[in-house]
C-alpha cells in the first residue's frame, strides 16, 4: 500500500497562523491533519480486508468436431467488473478469435442470511477447424487488479475427424433429469454409454465439459454410490479418469451392447439455467494385426449426448412462513431418547433424524428457545450432525417443572418442489415422566434447593449457640473502609477475567489452537468457515451456528468488517461451484483481529 505524504505549507506569520514558533496549531490545520490521518486508515482497512478471488472458466462446446466447423469456447471471470481476458497463444491446426467486448451479467441473492452480489463477465470465442488431428489448448488467462488469473479448458483437448462415425456403433444418452427444479431441490444426472459387444474395444472415455464445471451448484455425492457394485476406470475429459459401474450386457434395437453407468447428484443454490454442453463418448476398436512391436491399431468413434439444460426456479415468496429455515425437498422426520424417565433438573436427549429427498446439509435447524411450547425445558445445547442421506440433531434438554408429561414436537417448515407449497413436518411428543426434587430447583443455579446436609456432611442450615465475643471498635473500623474497597477490587477482576477455570474460560483459551489444527485439516471452504465459527463461538460464549447466516452490519468495528468480508467470501466459494478453501493465515489474522 502507498502512503500519502502530508505536506503543511508555511506561509508568512500571521496573526492566527501556525508557524515554527507558534505555540499550537490553528484549528484549520487540526482538521486537515485528522482528515488525512482518517483517510489513510481507511484505505489500510481496505486493503488488509480479504479480497473476493476472481473465478476463471473455459469450456468447449464440445471435445469432437467435424473439419471445417467451429466450435465456441465460451470464459466466464466471476469477482471482478473489470477484469480482462488476453488473447490466446496460437495453435497450429485451429484459428482462434480475437477477445471482444465481454457480456455482464449480475445476479443478488441470499445467501444464509447475507446479501451476496456476483459479477460474471463472459466472453465467447470461435474456434475455427483448420486441419485433422487431436489439439491441445492452452489456459486462458484473465488479468484483475493487474494479477494475471489462469483458467484451464475444459476437454483439455479438441479432436478434429473427417467424419464422426459412432452413432451406430455406440451411444450415450442421460435419464432422470428434470426439465425444472427449485433452488435447494436436489436433482440427479444418470448417464448410460454404451459400445457394440462385437467390437474389441480397446479405450473408453467421456468428454463432458461441464463436467465440475457448473457455477451455482453444489454435487451431493457421498463417495459410497457404486458401493458392492462392479466398478470399471474409464477416461474423462482426456486428462482425468473417473469410475463408472460396469459394463453389463443390455439388448437393445441394434442388437447387445456393453453398457457403462455414471450418476452425479447436484444441489442448485440460486435460480438461473444450467447449461449442460454437448457431451461425447468416444472409444477406440481394435483392428489389423499386431505390428513388429505387438501393438495393433485402433479405429476411433464417437457417440453424441445432445447440449441439454435445466431451469432453477426461485423459492415463492408468497405463502413462505416466518418459521421457514430454508428446507427444500421431501423428508419425514424420527425421533428417539436415551430416557423417558428423568428426574427434575437432570438432563435428556432428544434425537431428531430427518429423512428424504432435499437439502438435508443447508436448512437451519428450528430454534427451541423460541418455542413456548419448550418453556418448561432449560436448552443446555444441540449437535448437529448434516449429512447426504440423513439430517441428524441431538439436544440436551432439562426438565425445570415436575409436571411435564411430554417432550413437545419439534416443527419443521419445508418447501415441497412437488405440491409447490409450504408443508409444515412435526414430529410426534415423546411421553416422559419427571419425578420432583424435594424443595424444588434452586432458580440461579438450576439445581435442587440444598435442604440437607449434601454428601460430605455439610448442613446448610445455621446453628444456633453462645453469642461469641465481638470484634474491637477500632477492627470495626478498618473493616467499615476495607470491605468497599476490596468488594471494588474483586468484582473489577471478577468482570475483567471471568472464572480461569470455568469451561468457557478454558474453551476461550484453547480456541487459537484448535482453530489452526481445524484449518490445518480443511478440506474445502465449508470446513474452513465450520472451523471458523467454533472458534468464534468459544471466544464469544455463544453457539457456533449463530456466527453462520448473523446479518452483516452486527460489527462495528475494523476487525469485525473484516470477519464479515470473510464470511461473504466463504459463502461465494460454498454456493458459487467449486467450494475451494481460501488462505489459511489469513483467516487467522481476520480471526485474531476480530475483537471479540
């Protein structure tokens, strides 16, 4: 960062004027120098604040093409408005066109809790066929704030045939994709390849350019979909290799074909139109003779998945409850304890499951301390566990009325994509007995009221005796001016350090540490602003959901308009596609420098 210099200029002495040897400053001068010093805090504020990353994509229309015809190489820049695209290097066999102006796109939205604005500048370029053979295209690279960003194109690679021959031979088609879906419905993309059996197929492979590639989306695939399925490794846009399950033998009208399967699941975060490129299968048949190397020759072809796309619909405002925490989909919910009999004053779990077809890792759970129908209940805390498959929240409640009969039901607003309304999903009470505490619960400490000797033979009540003597008129007095000052005394230090041995003292203290083993261990930026959160949590006293989704303008200060820059830059790289962590010390600087 440049500083600015602050030059006063002496100009002949005056009355009211500051010079060398004037006693202060005229008030004029005060105002220039405080103005100057104001500035420059700013633009320090500024530029130590996290930058939103620019986001850089290229894709091809498709990863085959006939000679002769153009092919679109589409880039997109997310971040910034100014951002450039330069021309790409020559490549011998293809003519690429020149940048133009790009196209602006900008899209607001919410995201938990916050207003996120993103920026898209696109450019498409054509890519003329010159020749046949197999190219490599380079990186595209866009320049922002004079810091150059790379992007690599997706296939990696452009084939150029005579002719494309396959459609008879092999196929690929898609299944199971809805035309329409609402932002948070989650949807899946089954594709089937397949290959004649009579071909001796020797390599196998999909081009799919949006393949990981699909801004505004989040996959939902949890490692285990081909579990105890017949697994095989084909290519992937001729730089990767993915698992697919298969080949199995399927009739079809053209006979039997050797049939691969690849299902990808994906949850849409904001409304717009997903655009699936063309996609094509390509694999190589061996033929001839085996030459003076024992390798034989393959002949190529390509079967052809039409450009398809899919609509995402905005969440209806109009019907939407109060209570709606962002549940999307179709779910049921279950519920279980580990006791129905408790006694007043000690603590029970309450297990809640929520099953189905939704957005079971992204709603916020329902906020129980706001629920009349738990005031008998004191809420101690809740672990929440999101998953895939499964939603699971365990609480930790206590009974503090002896009368309770019932754990009430926990309600649940969700948007159903299939009656298009919001549909309210409650599970049922849970019957539970409290047995009273003799003398009730003590109303500050939340326990029994100590109305016997407890177990290590302490009576609580006074006993009565001989008055003893009493203290001397001048101890009476020393002790009239002592006890004010050291009831000042301990109630300053009692309100400055708390308890150090409390749990939130020591949960405070051991936050820098576990925040950097957490961040140490992040695999994304999910896990970043997780990690994130609990340690704000620990250092405020207050739970770690709060800080996820807290509306921005809470802090005030320079190091709290800092944390909430963080947070938007967790959330535009969680529900922008690609989920990539951000710098490791710099959240830690932000994290220090919060001040909470």
């Amino acid at each position: 960062m440049q500083l600015t210099s602050i030059h006063l200029k002496q100009e002949s002495l005056q009355q009211g004027q500051w010079s060398s040897g004037g006693k202060c400053p005229p008030r004029a001068h005060l105002v220039r120098i405080a103005t100057a010093l104001l500035s420059l805090l700013l633009m320090a504020s500024v530029s130590a604040a996290p930058q939103r990353p620019v986001r850089v994509r290229a894709q091809l229309s498709t990863g085959v093409a006939k000679l002769g015809a153009n092919v679109q190489l589409v880039i997109t820049a997310e971040g910034d408005p100014a951002a450039t695209l330069e021309a790409l290097p020559p490549v011998d066999g293809l003519r690429i066109s020149q940048p133009a102006s790009p196209m602006y796109s900008e899209f607001t939205h919410r995201v938990a809790g916050r207003q996120v604005r993103r920026i898209t500048l696109s450019w498409t370029l054509q890519v003329e066929t010159l020749r046949e053979g197999k190219f490599e295209l380079p990186s595209v690279r866009v320049v922002s704030n004079g810091r150059g960003h790379l992007g690599q194109v997706l296939p990696a690679s452009l084939t150029v045939v005579r002719d494309i021959q396959g459609a008879d031979m092999g196929f690929l088609e898609v299944s199971e994709v809805p035309e329409t879906v609402y932002e948070g419905q989650p949807f899946s993309v089954h594709l089937r390849a397949g290959w004649d059996a009579n071909l001796q197929v020797a390599s196998a492979g999909m081009v799919l350019p949006w393949w990981g590639r699909l801004p505004g989306t989040l996959e939902l695939n949890t490692g285990q979909e081909n579990l105890g399925r017949k697994v095989v490794t084909i290519g992937l846009n001729r730089s990767s290799r993915v698992d697919v399950v298969g080949p199995i033998e399927e009739n079809r009208d053209k006979g039997v074909f050797h049939v691969v399967e690849l299902k990808r699941r994906y949850l849409p975060t904001r409304p717009g139109t997903l655009d699936f490129a063309q996609g094509i299968f390509e694999f190589g048949e061996l033929v001839g003779n085996a030459g003076p190397f024992g390798r034989r020759k393959t002949r190529d072809f390509y079967a052809v998945l039409p450009r398809f796309e899919v609509q995402v619909l905005r969440v209806p405002e109009e019907g939407r409850p109060f209570a709606w925490t962002g549940a999307v989909g179709s779910l049921s919910v279950d519920r279980e304890t580990d006791t129905r009999d408790v006694d007043q004053g000690a603590s029970i779990h309450l297990t809640m499951r929520w099953l189905g077809d939704g957005n079971l890792e992204f709603f916020d759970l329902p906020d129980l301390s706001r629920l009349d129908s738990f005031r008998g209940f004191r809420i101690l805390g809740v672990e929440d566990i999101p998953g895939v498959l499964e939603r699971k929240a365990t609480w930790e409640l206590v009974p503090v009325d002896a009368n309770l009969e019932a754990i009430p039901a926990i309600p649940l607003w969700v948007f159903n994509p299939t009656s298009k309304a919001y549909e309210l999903l409650e599970s049922d009470p849970v019957p539970i007995r409290v047995r009273a505490v003799e003398g009730g619960l003590d109303p500050a400490l939340g326990g029994p009221v100590l109305d016997a000797p407890d177990v290590l033979g302490i009576d609580p009540h006074a006993r009565t005796g001989p008055d003893p003597e009493g203290p001397s008129g001048s101890n009476l007095l020393v002790g009239y001016f002592l006890l004010p000052l050291a009831w000042l005394a301990g109630r300053m230090f009692v309100r400055r350090r708390g308890d150090p041995g409390g749990r939130a003292a020591r949960r405070r203290r051991a936050a820098p540490r576990r925040l950097s083993r957490a961040l140490g261990r992040a695999e994304n930026a999910a896990d970043q602003r997780q990690a994130l959160a609990t340690f704000l949590g620990a250092c405020s006293g207050q739970s770690d959901q709060s800080w996820i989704g807290r509306a921005p303008g809470l802090l005030g200060s320079a190091g709290g308009q800092e944390l909430e820059a963080l947070f938007a830059a967790f959330d535009a790289a969680i529900h922008g596609g690609d989920n990539q962590p951000l710098d490791k010390t710099m959240i830690e600087r932000v994290a220090r420098g919060a001040g909470i």
